[in-house]
C-alpha cells in the first residue's frame, strides 16, 4: 500500500510540475528580483494559506490556488481530500520557516522548510503565478526531504 501511495504521489507531483510549466504566460517573470512588494505578497498568500488549512477553512485555502489548479481539482473538497492525504506537512505543520525565493528560468519558487505533525522536516517547494490583476497564487507544490536542520 506505501509503494501505491508514493506513486500515486509521484504521478500528482508530476501533473502539478506539468501544469506550473505549461501554465500561461502570467505564471512566469522575467529572472530579474523581485520587488519586495512581491516577496512580501508570495509569503503572504502561502501563510494565509497555511492558516486556511489548519482551520479546515477549504473553500479559503482553495481560493489561493491558481486557477488552473482549482480547475484540475474542481472542488474545495477535492483540494482538501488531496492535501489531506499527500501534504500532511503543509496541512498541519509544527514549524514554519521560508527559505530562499528564486526566479528559475522564469519561474517563480519559494522555498519553505516545515516540520510536519511527524517531526520530519521536509522542503515545500511552492511554484508561484501572478495573475492578471497582479496578485499571486500557487500554482503547484512539490514536498521533498530537506537536508537543513531546524531549531
């Protein structure tokens, strides 16, 4: 069954990598800095995110993923369901600390370290997209072990 789990994990993480590269234009910058206008913004939208799920608040949680992500998951619940069962650190950390931002090739990552509800610390990589209106949302999330240590 963990060997089902991991591949059904893997094949997620796989479609939300493909929907952040194949998202349209507004999901990718330049790889000049950022403003810390919009450092300050990308943080928030993930904090408040967070917060949104420790509450259980999905319909808010839903509401700062991308629209291509709610349009893959179509519901709240759905989106719930799937953080629920494969992002347990993001929907129940203990820790929070937010790591380095980069522009890859256009793409906008945020790193955030998180010691999940079973102590292991592990790196949420968030892609991030700004929309049309100029705010941003998230537009795919990849967890992996994290070789920093936290205090």
């Amino acid at each position: 069954m963990r060997a089902s789990f991991h591949l059904v994990r893997l094949g997620f993480l796989l479609a939300l990598a493909a929907a952040a590269l194949s998202a349209p234009s507004l999901a990718r910058a330049d790889d000049a800095p950022l403003a810390a206008s919009d450092r300050a913004a990308i943080r928030k939208v993930i904090e408040d995110q967070i917060a949104a799920f420790r509450r259980d608040d999905g319909e808010t949680a839903f509401g700062f993923a991308s629209p291509g992500i709610r349009d893959q998951f179509g519901s709240a619940d759905n989106f719930m369901d799937m953080v629920k069962s494969g992002y347990a650190p993001v929907y129940r950390p203990k820790k929070v600390d937010f790591g380095a931002l980069e522009v890859d090739s256009g793409t906008i990552l945020q790193h955030v370290f998180l010691v999940g509800p079973d102590g292991q610390l592990v790196e949420a990589i968030y892609f991030m997209e700004r929309e049309a209106d100029g705010s941003w949302r998230i537009s795919g999330c990849v967890l992996t072990q994290s070789d920093q240590t936290t205090s």
